[in-house]
C-alpha cells in the first residue's frame, strides 16, 4: 500500500488497523490470555451494533480432564 495521503488511502487504513490489530487480540483470548479477554469484552461494548468479536467459553480443567476419564481417553491426563 503506498501511502499517498489521499482520502480512499485513509478509509483503507481506518478500516484495516483496527481489524488486524484486534484479530490478533482475538487470537490471544482464545488462547484464554485473560487480558485479551478483559480487551475484548471492553471492545465488544464500545462497538455494539458495529461489530463484535467472538469470546471463547472457558471450561474449567477439571470438566475436561472428568470427559477424557470418563470417555476413556487418557492421552493428556
């Protein structure tokens, strides 16, 4: 992208700063980085109705380790 100071150049980079910038936060919240998620919960009120990004639900370890016990799979146990 080359950097021209036009109008179009500008929506473009208004557009597409944000998007990457919090795809990478998006990212790290379902990565369960608690802080991405604080991020994202604060992005997702300030942008209602505009857009919105998807928040993992959060298992607890033990549900998961008790599901592989009880399914027999004992690979990460």
């Amino acid at each position: 992208m080359v950097l021209d100071g036009s109008k179009r150049v500008d929506e473009i980079l208004w557009q597409a700063m944000p998007w990457d910038v919090m795809g990478g936060v998006a990212r790290r919240a379902w990565a369960r980085n608690p802080h991405s998620i604080e991020t994202v919960v604060e992005y997702n009120l300030d942008n209602k109705g505009t857009d919105h990004i998807t928040l993992p639900y959060i298992v607890s370890d033990e549900l998961v380790k008790k599901s592989f016990k009880r399914n027999n799979h004992s690979i990460f146990l």
